[in-house]
C-alpha cells in the first residue's frame, strides 16, 4: 500500500515554501496569486508518473478545488522533460498478465480523471519531451503551452499495448478522430509546431519562456469571476462528452485492452523498451 501523500496547505496566494508529495517527486508551489503550480519533479528519469506521483495527483487535485483560493493550476515537469509517461520501467517482468487490472484502472486512471474533474482550469506548461501518458497528462488539461523544443508522441505501438478507450476519447476531442489515429497508429512523436498545427497544443513559446508563459496565462485565467470560469469549463466539458458508450460497448473496449496484457507482443514490447531493441512481434 502506497503511503498517504502529505497534506500540503492549499490556502492563500503566492509565495511561500513549496511543498513536497511522493517523496518529493511531485512538488506544489504557489507562484502566483490564485495560482498552484505541481511540477513533476524526477528529471534524471524524465519525470515519468509512477504510482507514488499518481496518488499524489490524485489527492492534491481535489484539496486544491476547496474554496476559491486556487483558481488555477499549472502542470508542469523538472528539467528537461514535461514526463516520459507511464513508468513501464516499474513493472516486474511476468507480472503483466496478473497486475493487468492494476494497469487498466489504478492508479492511472484516478490521477487523470482527477484531473478531468477539476472544477478550475488547469494548465500543461509543457517544458520538454511529452510522450504517451504524459501526453495524455497534458491533453486532461484544458490549455497547453509548449517548448518549441518539445517533442510530443504516444508509443504504445510500439510496445504492443492497445491504449485504455477513455484517453483515447480525450485525444478524439482534442484534435479529432482523424489525428488520433495518425498520433496513434504511427507511434511518430511531433515537434511542436505540428503539435500546434493539429491543435494539440494552444500555444508555442522558446523553451525558456515556458514557464513565464503558463504563469501569464493562468494568472489571467486566476484573475476572471470564479462561477463564470467553473460555469463554462462544466458546459464545455458537458458538450464534449455527448458521445456516450453503452454499457456492453465500454465492457468490449475494457477487455479488449485487458487482452493485450496477456499477449505475447506486450511482454515483447516491455522487453524491447527495456533492452533498447527494436521489437521483434509475433502477433499473439
């Protein structure tokens, strides 16, 4: 069982001591007033979301809607990386088929749907490479503003995985069906200026203007009537998820990624990733 993340006090406007959450890989700062920034905080690994940093989020997020004390939020990565992603290095190999349920569901999923549900926009200061769940990290955001020195891609293509169907519905509102399956089925990573074409991205700034950038942004988002800011992020939100599955449709996606844990070509995948091998598939 994961440690419970220490509770940071959320109230009040800029300025004090940050404050460190999974052992100080996540960590909040209030840079501005109304406005929380947590930066992923692990750059010699890329800052990739472990289930520590994940938990974190996960619990932070809602402490930082109480009130109206924070009224936006900015995610952000250490170093030169927003995040690698899911940290697939973790994973024990011969442990895929058995902890498939871990990986579909927990505790990836309750970090980005915690994000989701922010009530305040919360903006990605996408300082470098984004790639798969990081990227996904990035786009449950509401803004993004992105280093012309980003890179930007979702691999799981490349490691055999089949991509859980509610963070595909998330990149399909963002940049709609047709780049999703381009983002998708080619594993190519974007530079920044596609990731802007295709609007992946809002706004692209030099890599050392990230940060000013998305704190201009959110304090600007910080300085608007709060019902209004929460009222249309909900109405949005709302008509961008008019599309409902059924229940038998969202069970058949559901097992259809549990398939791939069991499969030959994801123990592949991980093995390849780990070894820095081209993968050799077998289709089964």
């Amino acid at each position: 069982m994961n440690p419970e993340p220490r509770r940071p006090r959320t109230r009040g406007g800029g300025g004090g001591e940050p404050v460190e959450l999974a052992d100080g890989r996540l960590v909040l700062d209030r840079p501005a007033e109304a406005v929380a920034r947590l930066t992923l905080n692990n750059p010699e690994k890329r800052n990739p979301l472990d289930h520590e940093v994940l938990d974190a989020l996960a619990a932070i997020l809602p402490e930082l809607a109480e009130g109206i004390e924070t009224r936006c939020v900015v995610i952000t990565g250490a170093g030169r990386a927003f995040s690698a992603g899911y940290d697939i290095g973790a994973i024990p190999d011969g442990s895929f088929e058995r902890d498939a349920e871990a990986l579909v569901a927990h505790p990836f999923q309750a970090a980005m749907e915690a994000v989701s549900a922010h009530p305040y926009p919360i903006v990605a200061a996408i300082n470098g490479h984004c790639l798969g769940g990081g990227l996904e990290l990035a786009v449950r955001c509401d803004l993004r503003v992105c280093s012309a020195r980003a890179a930007l891609g979702m691999p799981p293509a490349k490691l055999g995985l089949i991509y859980g169907h509610t963070g595909l519905e998330r990149f399909i509102d963002v940049i709609g069906v047709a780049r999703t399956r381009e983002l998708f089925l080619s594993a190519r990573n974007l530079d920044a200026e596609r990731a802007a074409a295709i609007g992946l991205v809002n706004e692209v700034v030099e890599a050392d203007e990230v940060a000013e950038a998305s704190l201009e942004l959110a304090g600007e988002i910080a300085a608007n009537a709060p019902l209004s800011v929460t009222g249309n992020k909900r109405a949005i939100e709302t008509l961008a998820r008019f599309r409902r599955l059924t229940a038998e449709q969202e069970d058949e996606l559901i097992e259809l990624r549990r398939s791939c844990f069991a499969s030959e070509d994801f123990r592949e995948g991980i093995r390849a990733f780990a070894e820095k091998r081209p993968p050799r598939w077998r289709g089964r």
